[in-house]
C-alpha cells in the first residue's frame, strides 16, 4: 500500500541527516578555531602572524642562491650565515608589506649583534634593485629567488617572512607578515638577546 514506510527508512532517515550534520559542524568547527584566534589576538594580545615552524629547532635550510645582479651585495650562501646570528627575510618589491617593513629592517641593521640577510621572492631585477635603491639596502648578502624553490625549502607562507638563525645554524624564530614595533620589540629583541645569552654554568 502507499504511504506505508519500510523497514529501512528510519535508519536511512537518520544516515541522510547525519551526512547533512557532517558538513555544518566542519564549518562550526573551523569558525571556532577562527573566532579563538581572533579572541585572543584582540583580548589576550596574542601574535597570530608568530605562527609556529615544524623548522624551530632544527638546522637551517642550505643556501646557494645567486646574487642580485647589480645590487653590489654578496650572493646568499651558507657562508654567508655560518657562525653569525642571521635574521633571513622573504622579501620582493610588488610585496605591499615587505614595503611597510622595511625601515625596521633598516633600524636592525644597525644591531651589531645581528646579521640580515634577503631572499628575494620572485621578483624581476630591475625591480627589486629599484625597490632597494628607493628604500636602502638593510642585507649583507641577498639571495634571488626567482621560481620560489628556496622559499618552498624554508616553508614560507607568503611574504615577507622572517626567520632568527643562529650562530649554530639552527632556526630559532619565525615571524609571518611585516615586522612592526610591538613584534619586534616584544618577540623579535627578547629571541635575539635568549640566542645571544650564555648559558648558566
């Protein structure tokens, strides 16, 4: 007869639902994660673009990347680094915040306890030596970078990032986005003066 319901239909009812349901608390469950970050970045101060590296810890990625053709600033290579406390910064001239940056980057590199050095991220060089010329020269050795293959080995997000190597070649602080005071004063300065500390004896 019609209208009767089979003896399967009410757990086929129930799978349809939870199958409707698993969609909606995916999203619920990403909304929380993005609320929590933003609750914490607002209320607690928390610094979302110090997002954590599976590389903190562990021995920086190998450098051999040519120079910037005409910047009259070594080629970044592992020697370039090797023994010295080295802030590496992703950086390219069409990046809007590597511009906002960049004269913090000039301010550090006045730190004698510090060494900066640049990759530059798929750039042309024309440009970048432009963007260098309008803003100054804040690296000691600048590496080109013009397929990303490099940045792929350093695991950056997007640009600009900045990685603390130190004297042992060991990553020891990643920053994702542009430098501004409060990071660089409240996460940068304290990760340089920890690197720089002798241990207790």
């Amino acid at each position: 007869m019609s209208g009767e319901v089979g003896p399967d239909a009410v757990p086929r009812r129930r799978a349809i639902r939870v199958l409707v349901l698993i969609p909606l608390l995916v999203f619920a469950g990403f909304a929380a994660i993005a609320g929590k970050m933003l609750y914490d970045q607002d209320v607690n101060g928390l610094d979302v673009a110090a997002i954590p590296s599976a590389l903190i810890g562990k021995p920086a990625p190998s450098l051999a990347l040519p120079p910037l053709e005409g910047s009259a600033t070594p080629a970044l290579t592992d020697a370039a680094i090797r023994g010295k406390l080295t802030l590496v910064n992703v950086f390219a001239s069409w990046c809007v915040p590597c511009r906002q940056e960049h004269p913090l980057l000039k301010q550090l590199a006045t730190d004698p306890r510090l060494t900066i050095v640049g990759i530059n991220y798929k750039d042309r060089n024309d440009n970048a030596l432009r963007f260098l010329g309008e803003l100054g020269n804040p690296y000691r050795a600048i590496g080109v970078d013009p397929n990303g293959k490099a940045a792929i080995d350093w695991g950056v997000y997007g640009i600009p990032e900045s990685y603390l190597v130190g004297t042992d070649g060991t990553i020891l602080y990643k920053r994702v986005g542009p430098f501004d005071e409060r990071s660089v004063t409240q996460d940068l300065l304290p990760a340089i003066a920890k690197a720089l500390a002798k241990p207790s004896s």
